[in-house]
C-alpha cells in the first residue's frame, strides 16, 4: 500500500529545490482563510472584531487550490476565523490532499470530535494544528488545555498513524510564559504531537492598518523575556520534545528582538495568503483588493509588482509558517550548515 505521507512530503521537499533553482516561480506557500467567523474572541487576535465579507463557495476554494498547485505550490495551511465552522471543510481538505499538497489545518479545538478526525483522517495525510494557549486558562485566550480532546486526538493517532499529525500552536505572551514548560511537558507526555512555539505579535498602535492583529501592547514580550523564551526553547528540544521551528528561527529571532537583524520575509512572492472573499493578501496581516482569479493569470513579475504595492516600510512580524519555508528557498546552503551548527 502507497504511504500518502511520503508523498506528500517528497514533494513538498522537491517544490522547495525547484524553487530554489528557479525551476518554478510560483509561492512555496500559500494561507487560506476559508472563514474569517469564529466562535472564540482571543484579546490579541481581531478577527471577531473585524468586518467581514461572505465567504466564497467550496468550489471557489477548489479552483484557487488547483490553481497554486499547478503554480508550483505544495504547502497549503487552512486557517480562519475557525474553519470546522463551515460544514463543508472536509471537502477542501480532501481536495488539497488529493492534489499531494502537505494540507496543514490549523482550530482551535473545541468543535473537534470523533466522527470529524475519522472523517479527516480517512482522506490520507493530513497536519492538523490545534491551538493551547494555557494549562488552566487565562485572560487573552480561551484556548486551554483538555484532557479529554488530548485523549481523543492520542487515540486517533493510534488508529490512523500514517494518515494524520498534530501541532500544537502555543502562543507565548507575557502572561503565560511561566506555564509554558509544564503546559508543553502535560501535553508531550500524553500525545504523540510537535509544537509551534511563537511570541504574540501586536499592531503598533491602536490605530494600525494591521486588520487582522489586535493592538496588545501589555500581551508582548521584552527582550529579556524573548532571550529567556530561546533559551526555554532550546532547553525543552534537547530533551526530546518536538518543536516544529529549527534552532535557527529562534536565533534570528532573538537577533531581531535585540534589532541585530533585519528581516524580510519575501510575502507576494515566495508567500502570500487568500482571505475568505477570495481576494489575495499581501500575507496574513495585510489586505488587498486583487481579486485571485485575476491575479494568479499574471506573470511571476507583474503578481509580485502589484502586490508589493501594499508592503508596508517596516512589518513588525516574524512568524515561522512563512519564515522556514522562505529562508529555506533563499538560503539552501545556510540553512543546511545552520541545522547542525544549532542542533
């Protein structure tokens, strides 16, 4: 029997060489928001709060789906709002894996049953990302740690071992930066799973074009609190605990927090996103009014012209679904010798 999940990840490996090569120009990355709807109100995050346009159709989200696939694309997150919200997700999800796309589904967990892992995992390979913000909760985030989803999600695991994969999203403010080692530890001992750690990002001020990031200034680390962060982050990989990010991400990170280094995550050209109304974002912050049906029948040149147009001078964001993939693709043989001298 084919293993669907060597597939996927062989191609997903052979999109980023070609990328590399200039074998294909197309994104390495792609982020839908297949709904901007949620059913949870977190303090840093403003998509509860912000206008919303109707969602496109499924079939909508097909055709753009095949349409990044044949440009080359073969990392395809699915985000929201929360998108277990929409009843027909399964079928966007089946589409993508179908097309050999490493589908990464990122909820907060609390619609997750059992009927609907079977169902995902039944399709072949699917990365699902759940979202914990605390062990016992907190102030910005009602995504709290459950036992009994942890125990559902172990035991689909065991049943479907090749067909899907967790992570754990744990978003790392100044408010629960203290629980994040017993919080990762309670998670890692009772399910098989790898973490996306990351430090909460805010809009500069209150009155910021950012539309779908709050202004939290009081959620933020410091730099001190950032350096700590690292070292906790480390620490935990070399006890065995799976963290998706390589060493090299937190590096440059703490750099950037001390503004030792300057960064510039390439989104419109190795990365861009799609919002629910089907029109494509610079990246997952910032809008535009590029329609994608019109934009991806644009050469390489011209889509990432008119998207540049909407770049701001300085993003204060520096997040590892867009910033892995990129550094790879820019920077092969740095990340190569990189790995192993922070391993």
């Amino acid at each position: 029997m084919v293993n669907k999940k060597n597939i996927i990840l062989r191609d997903l490996g052979l999109s980023y060489i070609k990328r590399a090569l200039k074998v294909i120009n197309g994104p390495v990355l792609v982020s839908a928001f297949f709904t901007r709807d949620c059913n949870y109100n977190c303090r840093y995050c403003a998509t509860s709060k912000s206008q919303k346009n109707p969602d496109i159709s499924i079939k909508q989200w097909k055709n753009i789906a095949t349409n990044v696939y044949n440009q080359g694309c073969r990392l395809f997150t699915i985000y929201g709002g929360e998108p277990t919200l929409r009843s027909d997700l399964g079928k966007l999800l089946k589409h993508c894996i179908d097309l050999n796309m490493y589908t990464h589904l990122v909820t907060n967990g609390s619609l997750l049953n059992e009927r609907l892992l079977e169902e995902f995992a039944s399709y072949g390979y699917l990365d699902l990302g759940i979202g914990i913000d605390g062990l016992s909760g907190n102030s910005f985030s009602p995504k709290k740690y459950r036992p009994e989803l942890i125990k559902l999600l172990q035991s689909i695991k065991e049943r479907y071992p090749d067909n899907i994969d967790y992570c754990i999203h744990v978003l790392t403010t100044n408010e629960n930066i203290t629980e994040l080692i017993p919080l990762i530890k309670t998670i890692n001992n009772n399910l098989d799973c790898r973490f996306s750690i990351d430090p909460v990002h805010s809009s500069s001020n209150a009155d910021e074009q950012y539309q779908f990031r709050s202004y939290c200034p009081e959620l933020l680390l410091n730099k001190k609190m950032m350096s700590r962060l690292t070292k906790v982050i480390l620490n935990l990989k070399r006890q065995g605990v799976h963290i998706w990010s390589p060493n090299t991400y937190y590096y440059y990170m703490n750099k950037w927090y001390q503004k030792k280094y300057s960064w510039n995550c390439n989104a419109g050209d190795l990365y861009y996103a799609i919002d629910n109304d089907g029109t494509v974002m610079l990246c997952e912050d910032v809008n535009t009014n590029i329609q994608f049906n019109e934009f991806i029948q644009l050469s390489h040149k011209k889509r990432v012209k008119l998207i540049n147009k909407f770049k701001f001078e300085f993003c204060n964001c520096f997040k590892p679904c867009y910033w892995n993939p990129t550094n790879f693709v820019k920077h092969p043989i740095r990340s190569f010798i990189h790995h192993y001298r922070f391993k």
